[in-house]
C-alpha cells in the first residue's frame, strides 16, 4: 500500500468568533459601534418578519417576539457560523401553523427541540455527505 497523505475536507472558518476578534472588538471603539449598529438594524429588521410568522402560525406575537430576542441573544453568547440563520423561518412558520391550530401553542417547544435532536442525529451520522448530491445554484 501506497502512504498517501488524507485529504479531508475541513477548512479553518475565516471569521469564526474568537477571544482575541472580542478583545479587539471592545478596544476599538469604532469597530464596537459598527458591531452595535450592526446587531441592532439586524434586530430591527427582525420585527416585522417576526410578526408576519406568528400570524401565519397563529401565535401571539408577543411569543414570537420573546423567542426571537432569546435566539438571538443566546447565539450572541454562543456563537454561530458565518453563514448561520438564527431568526424565524417561513418554512417553520407553515409547518408549525397546523399543528398549532391541531394540538396548541403547547406544543411547539416539544417539536422543535425534537427537530434539533433529528439534526443532530443526522450530524452524528454523517449525513452532511449527502450534501454533494445537491446541485449547486446557478
């Protein structure tokens, strides 16, 4: 057998959050407002989007409203991935919207940390191979 080096598919994230990116963050003040604006027109932007969901799932939106800022303020102090969606879906909207009017606001908890169980299942085993067989958009 031939000593082949591995390949692997990896490739360090350019703007993945870290202490130092923090540390530079809170030392310059022009960066930290740019940062501050940045999350608070993205929070901003939230709002609407966050409403129009809630009707279409038949939600308070008050609910929605306290969801979204736990999101995102839980992915602040967690961190995400450059290209990660941390706000409402209307693909979540509509799949939540029967089984609101079916079985009640009661059970939306329940079946959103089941689907978060189910991706990490499929992360677990190794289902991001899949990912090729989907065409790239042109």
């Amino acid at each position: 057998m031939e000593n082949r080096p591995s390949i692997t598919c990896e490739q360090p994230m350019p703007n993945t959050p870290s202490s130092s990116s923090l540390l530079t963050t809170l030392q310059s003040p022009a960066l930290l407002t740019r940062e501050v604006l940045a999350g608070v027109i993205t929070a901003l932007a939230l709002i609407p989007e966050v409403i129009s969901f809630s009707v279409i799932a038949g939600v308070d939106p008050k609910v929605s409203l306290i969801a979204s800022v736990v999101l995102c303020l839980s992915m602040s102090f967690l961190g995400g991935r450059p290209a990660m969606v941390t706000a409402a879906a209307g693909s979540v909207a509509l799949v939540i919207g029967p089984m609101v009017h079916q079985h009640g606001v009661a059970y939306i908890l329940p079946a959103v940390v089941m689907a978060g169980i189910i991706q990490i299942l499929f992360a677990v085993c190794g289902m991001a191979k899949l990912m090729r067989f989907i065409p790239a958009s042109s």
